[in-house]
C-alpha cells in the first residue's frame, strides 16, 4: 500500500495560512446524496510518510461513489497542534468549497489520522460521523506500548499525561457517530489501543476484522468490505 500506483486526484487544492493542500476527488453516481469524506493519512505523524499512500483508497472510494478531500497536514515533532490545526482548516475549507455546498462531512482517519480526526470531532459540531482505522486513539496507553519506536512522545514533544486536550480517550466523546474498525492481527497499532477507546466511550462501535494494519486501507483486503459498510452506517 506504501507504494502502489494510483491515478492523481482530480484536484488540488490550497486551504489553511500556509502551504497546505488537499487532493479533492469527485465521485458519481449517489455521491450527491452522500457526505464528502476528509481523509487523513497515518503514518505516526513523522515528516517521512504524506498522503499519496492513500491515494489508492480515496481513488476506490471515489468508485463505490464517496467524494473525498484529502489534506497534507504538518507533521513536525514536538509541535502536534499543527496537524491538528491543519484537519480543522481542511474541515473548514469543505464546508466552503462550492462543489461541496450543504454537504455533510465525515471524517475518515487511519492510524495517526485515526488520531487525529477522533481528537478533532471532539471539538466540532459539523462532522455527520468519524470512521477510525486501526486509530492511535489512546494516547497513554500508545505510548506505554511504545508503538514505532516512541512515536508519540515525538509528536508530542512531551509526556502524554501532559496533553490529555491531544488524547481521544480522554476527550468528551464526539456528538456524532463514531465507527472503529481494526484488524485482530495488527501488530503496529495493536487492537487493545481502539478497545481503550471503546471503554472510555460506550457509544463508539468497534468492528474487529480479520488481518494486519494496513489491510484496512487496501481495497483489494478481505476487510475492504468492513470499511464500506462502517461508511455505509455513517451516510
């Protein structure tokens, strides 16, 4: 998936204060009926990894008739509201794009973006839902773990206790539907991270699938077909 070819989206697009893009596919078909997604990639916030690993997700979403927005956001260690300020700036640039007017918006994450968009639904009224996968969504407890070699006390610069404002597990719930999906075999994001989540917010689904952390964004995966029924629930 790092490194499998895809068409380039449709658009391009500039939004926030600074540099920041966003690629912009369109989708036929029922697309005019459904929210736009803004999906935002993982890759535990490091500067190595951007968003044209996912281009072949967004590309078959744009098949199975979802429109997308998929922004770069800033990933500097040590500085995390960056990434976050970015999501809610592409966030807010949806909602003023005119191909876009009066469209709902659901928020699509994996791994850091999982992250990154169960952190930002906590804080906004628009999003009509958030899907997660194979989310970062606990801090604390990623960090206890270690995953990828301390990524997140390299994003944040700090200890996690210190940014509890930064930790979906222990943020309010965001007050629209939230679905979870995670692979039982995942072993760089392990599912006992999204099943904290899940305890400290009784309202989140959890769907547990067969496979690794990256078959979650491979159209070709087994899990595919999970990840179109959550959108399916959202919209």
């Amino acid at each position: 998936m790092l490194s499998r070819p895809a068409p380039a989206p449709d658009a391009v697009r500039a939004f926030g204060t600074g540099d920041q893009v966003a690629d912009v596919r369109f989708a036929g078909g029922s697309a005019a009926d459904r929210p736009v997604l803004v999906v935002v990639h993982g890759g535990f916030w490091r500067p190595s990894f951007d968003r044209v690993h996912l281009r072949p997700l967004t590309e078959a979403l744009a098949a199975a008739g979802w429109a997308s927005v998929m922004p770069e956001y800033r990933r500097v260690p040590g500085r995390p509201d960056l990434a976050v300020r970015d999501v809610h700036e592409a966030v807010r640039m949806v909602a003023g794009m005119p191909e876009f007017a009066s469209r709902r918006v659901v928020l699509v994450g994996h791994s850091a973006g999982g992250h990154l968009v169960l952190q930002v639904a906590a804080a906004l009224e628009e999003p009509a839902g958030v899907l997660a996968l194979a989310p970062v969504a606990d801090l604390r407890l990623a960090q206890q773990l270690r995953l990828d070699g301390n990524a997140v006390p390299a994003f944040l610069g700090e200890d996690a206790d210190a940014r509890a404002d930064l930790d979906p597990a222990r943020l309010p719930a965001p007050a629209c539907p939230v679905r979870i999906v995670h692979g039982i075999e995942d072993g760089i994001v392990p599912l006992e991270v999204s099943e904290s989540y899940r305890r400290s917010h009784p309202g989140a689904v959890l769907t547990r699938v067969d496979g690794g952390h990256f078959a979650l964004i491979d159209p070709r995966s087994a899990a595919w077909p999970a990840v179109l029924g959550a959108l399916g629930d959202l919209g």
